[in-house]
C-alpha cells in the first residue's frame, strides 16, 4: 500500500511537471522577424536589437524568420525572385531559408546565432557556406535545397507569410502574429524594453524596471 501510494505521488509530480513545462511552453511569446538578407536596416536589427536582447529573453520569446522583405517571385519562382538589393540578396534569403528549414528542431538560439553569422559575414549572399558550416549542417544538403527545388518552395511560403504582413518597412516584426505599429516602431530602438513592456513580470524584465525605478529616484 506504502509503495502504491509513493508509485501514484511520483506519477502525480510527474503530472503537474508535465502540465507546468507544457503552460510555459504556451505562454512563450512569438515574436517573427521579416528581414531581408543584404538590408542594412535589418542587419542593424539581428545584430544590436535582437541578438542582445535574446540573450536575455531566450526563455520566455519564440523566435520565427522569414527571410524574404520586399522580394517578390517571378511566375510562382519558375522564373526566381526579385529582390530590393539585388541577385545576391535572393541568394541570400534562400540559403537562409534552406538552412533554418534543416536547422529543424534546434534550439531557438541555435537559429538566431546562425542568422545573425549571415547578416554579419553575408556568407550565403556571396555563395559562400561559412556560417552554414559554423552551423554543424552540411553544405551539400543546403545546395541541394537551394538548387533542386525544396529552397524555392521555402522562399514561396516565407512570401505567402511576409505578404499577410506587407510590411512597409524592413525588418517587421510582429508579436504573436499579429503587427502593431507602435511595437514596431519601439522594437527598432529598443527591443528588449517593447518586449519588457508585453512581459514585465518575467525576471529579466522586473530586474530591467527596478534599475529603472532606482535610478529615477536617485538622479529626479
């Protein structure tokens, strides 16, 4: 009787584990990021904004990429992309597509530092595989996507998303699917505060208002 009961507690905490990592897992907020391979803006963007600000929040934000801005497909991609800062940039946004397709099941901070090796070194842009690499996927995989199909249908599905949006600016980005101007406009010069002021109980961001509040009371 003594071990039926110690068998059915166990199970019970396994239970209420199990409940309380799936309710955390639901509360994570979705953040998506409509950026373009070769803009200036959105590279601006991964690498000042968003990198640091993850390095942060990762346990309480969901990232998502589109890499695909105000590029447009040409016949449905039978004839290829169009993009805003030319051929090379379409390069880019498909290796990245590709590689963030294998990267698969990887952690979000696995994702973010690979995109953020892409838009600091623009490997994929110029046809070059270092961060893909840097990444542990294999290039011949990411080539074979790029060229044998898979990386055109990715680009059309990250242009069927990006076009729901139609960002007027890039990079855009939304909360939970959802676009609001006013976080759009704060997250490009302060990401992690827009995102603090979503979630302000989680540690991170508590720790972020209170050296807020002191330092108000010490210099006002």
């Amino acid at each position: 009787m003594v071990q039926f009961k110690l068998q059915f507690l166990m199970f019970l905490l396994f239970a209420i584990k199990q409940l309380s990592n799936s309710m955390a897992q639901k509360s994570l907020l979705a953040l998506t990021v409509y950026y373009e391979s070769k803009c200036p803006d959105s590279k601006s963007f991964i690498l000042k904004q968003l990198e640091p600000s993850m390095q942060h929040l990762s346990d309480y934000v969901q990232l998502k990429f589109v890499p695909f801005g105000k590029a447009r497909s040409i016949n449905y991609g039978d004839a290829g992309f169009e993009c805003q800062h030319g051929p090379s940039e379409c390069l880019g946004n498909i290796v990245q597509d590709c590689s963030l397709h294998l990267l698969g099941d990887r952690s979000d901070k696995e994702r973010l530092e690979y995109v953020a090796c892409e838009m600091y070194t623009e490997a994929g842009s110029q046809g070059r595989f270092d961060c893909v690499e840097r990444a542990m996927l294999s290039s011949t995989e990411v080539e074979q996507c790029v060229l044998q199909g898979k990386g055109t249908a990715l680009q059309l599905e990250s242009e069927y998303y990006t076009d729901l949006v139609k960002p007027k600016f890039v990079p855009t980005v939304t909360i939970n699917g959802i676009f609001n101007q006013e976080i759009q406009n704060n997250s490009q010069r302060d990401l992690f505060g827009t995102i603090c002021s979503l979630i302000p109980d989680v540690p991170p961001c508590a720790k972020h208002y209170n050296y807020l509040a002191l330092n108000h009371v010490l210099y006002v």
